[in-house]
C-alpha cells in the first residue's frame, strides 16, 4: 500500500499504549481479550456499541446475549491475521482510538476500537468493522479534496 504510513503512524510516547491494545484485539475473539462473559462485561462499559461489518448496530445487551447462545470464533485457532496497527490516536487523557486491518481467512476488514484506561484495566468504548469491498490502495485527499477549515496554509 503506497500510503501506508499515513494510516499507521504512532506517536513514540504512545508505543506502550499500542503494545498493550494490539494484544487485545481483535476483540472478543483471543485468551488476550478474554473469552468469558464475565470478562466481557469487565472490557466493556455500559452503554458499548459497536458496528459490524454488514452495518448492523448492536448494544452491549445484545451482544452479551449472543454470547451467551453461541461460542465466538477463537481468532488464533482460526488462522485470523490482525495486521496494519499503528494508528494510535489520543481522543482525551485516558482515551484511545486503535485502528487495524483483519485478515479472517480473505474477508479483509478495517477495524476501530476505542479505549479507555482505568485504575483496573483497559474497557472498550466502540468498536466497528468495515468490510473492504475492492482491491484499491488507500487514498489520501488532496488539499483541494480537504474541507476548507482544514486546509493548511491557505
């Protein structure tokens, strides 16, 4: 991908942060994240949502349902490949977005997760999954493709 580096850049103070968060995901799918609905509940706060790869919005009740029905897919076991970490974003004082690319078998999707720290661990706000629909490099706007307010130097 010829614009790599624009999607994964970290700054060097947050390289911890990016080791600890890269372990975890992809969520709800690793031993790392944790696999029991208790675990679940502890890595979530309340009022988590996220949205899946087909659209669909889904609330912490319906999930912890779910999965109280269904065994999840064991990522590791499944030949599952999260690659592409590296963007790690600061959002507030304890606050991260981590995003990466999953390879589950040749559904290759782009994956958001925000973080939050707290004096007992790491808790996801949101997570969503997009599916990638063509073979195309990522691409960069120009400055004209930018919204105005945005634009530097001008």
């Amino acid at each position: 991908m010829a614009n790599e580096t624009v999607f994964t850049h970290v700054d060097p103070g947050l390289q911890q942060v990016l080791d600890e968060l890269r372990s975890r995901e992809p969520i709800f799918h690793t031993e790392r994240f944790g696999r029991s609905l208790k675990e679940f509940e502890r890595s979530t706060v309340p009022d988590f949502w996220e949205v899946g790869a087909s659209g669909r919005r889904y609330s912490r009740a319906f999930i912890l349902e779910m999965r109280g029905r269904e065994a999840l897919v064991d990522a590791d076991a499944a030949g599952w490949k999260a690659t592409g970490f590296g963007l790690l974003r600061r959002l507030g004082p304890d606050c991260f977005l981590l995003t990466y690319t999953l390879d589950q078998q040749g559904r290759i999707t782009r994956r958001a997760t925000i973080w939050e720290q707290t004096g007992p661990g790491w808790r996801i706000l949101y997570h969503q999954g997009t599916v990638l629909t063509a073979n195309e490099d990522d691409a960069v706007p120009s400055p004209e493709e930018m919204p105005p307010d945005s634009r530097q130097g001008r």
